[in-house]
C-alpha cells in the first residue's frame, strides 16, 4: 500500500485588536462623562414673574430650587407641584429655556378680607397672614351666607378693596345678604351681595358728595345721606 500523506490543517488564530478595543473603551469613557456632565449643569437663573403677595425667595424654596439643581433632571412638573403647596398659589406655569433658564409665572389667589387673624381668599379658605397683609377687617360670623359672600366680594375691584377698612355682616327682615362697608376715607355703604357690582363704582360716587361724608345706600334705592 501506498504511504498515505499527512494532510497538514492551518488553523489561522484571530488576532484581537486591542487598539480597537482600547479606542472603543476610551469612546464609552468620554460618552459617560460627557452626559455625566450636563446631566449635573445646574440651573443658573431663575425668573419669577406676576407674584405681588409670596416673595420671590419663598417661591424658590417652594420650588426646592434655592441649591439651583440640574437643570435636566429637575422637571417642569415636579417645580410647579412643589410650588402649588403655597396656600397663596392658584396656578403656575413653568418654562425651560436653553441656557439654563427656568422662568416661573405666578397666579396668586385673591384676597378679600381678615377674619380672626386669618385671610379669607376667593377660594374660600383661610390662611394665616404670614406676609402681613393690609386688608378689611370682616367684624362677625358670614358663615350663613358664606359661599355667597366669597363669590360676590370676589367681583369687587382689587383697588376698592383697598378703600374699604371694616366689613360688617347686617342682614334684616327683608334682606338677608346687607353688609354695612366702612369706608377709609370715612364714609359707609350699604350694600347687598347681588348688587356688589355698585360698589366698583364708589370713586364716581364719592365724587359726587363734593368732599362732604356720608352713608351710601346701595342695598336699595341708590341714594346718600350725607352726614351733618
């Protein structure tokens, strides 16, 4: 028999390319630190605007913003909740802007009056006078008529809301719903609350006494009984 050749197989070995491997490695190094980066570029202006009564620095502490966090991982959504925990904020509306910027727009709830060292707000609750508010003193309990109150008082013009220093609860036989308003400039009205538009006229009104004072009726009849 003939002698069988020995047939040599080469097994060609893979070479790893470890400059590849080390270019590779040195991309996800740079990918990590890189969004590392701006995941912790902080907020650097913070803008409040339409906010008369909650100053500015307690909306950013409302806000937990008073460390200025990251700007990407602090959402508009979680800012707006934070803030919304403040008794005097209606609503609120926040925006991002690039360069860092967060502006923050304020509705604040109205104020009406002071009752029992409490405010009363258009939203009928109470909260304490913690930014020390000048506004009418309410004298007695409205609670009979107390929806309907906050939701007349609250079409009275901020600016005569201003001019009125005591607000009495005075109801008769006939009318259930009379107040009496004293005024700062020292004059009284009458008034009821489906017809507490009136009173946004008082300037007009005042006019008219020729600076003498007087009671106003506006409950009924439209009519001054100036004071001797």
């Amino acid at each position: 028999m003939p002698n069988k050749k020995k047939i040599r197989v080469k097994v060609k070995k893979r070479k790893l390319k470890i400059k590849n491997i080390l270019i590779l490695l040195l991309l996800l190094i740079l990918l990590y630190f890189g969004i590392n980066y701006i995941l912790h570029i902080k907020i650097k202006n913070i803008y409040i605007i339409n906010n008369n009564i909650v100053p500015d620095k307690d909306i950013i502490n409302s806000a937990k913003l008073e460390e200025y966090p990251s700007f990407l991982l602090t959402t508009s959504r979680e800012i707006k909740n934070n803030i919304l925990k403040n008794d005097y904020i209606k609503e609120v509306s926040v925006t991002k802007k690039i360069g860092s910027k967060v502006y923050i727009d304020i509705e604040e709830y109205r104020t009406l009056c002071l009752y029992n060292n409490e405010i009363i707000l258009e939203s009928g609750n109470k909260v304490e006078n913690i930014y020390d508010l000048n506004l009418p003193i309410l004298l007695n309990d409205v609670s009979s008529v107390y929806k309907d109150f906050i939701n007349y008082f609250s079409k009275i013009d901020t600016n005569i809301i201003t001019k009125i220093s005591e607000i009495e609860y005075v109801p008769n036989e006939v009318d259930k719903q009379r107040f009496l308003l004293t005024m700062n400039d020292g004059n009284y009205v009458y008034i009821t609350l489906t017809k507490i538009n009136k009173i946004n006229k008082y300037n007009s009104i005042k006019d008219q006494l020729e600076g003498k004072l007087g009671i106003i009726y506006l409950d009924s009849g439209d009519y001054v009984e100036i004071k001797e």
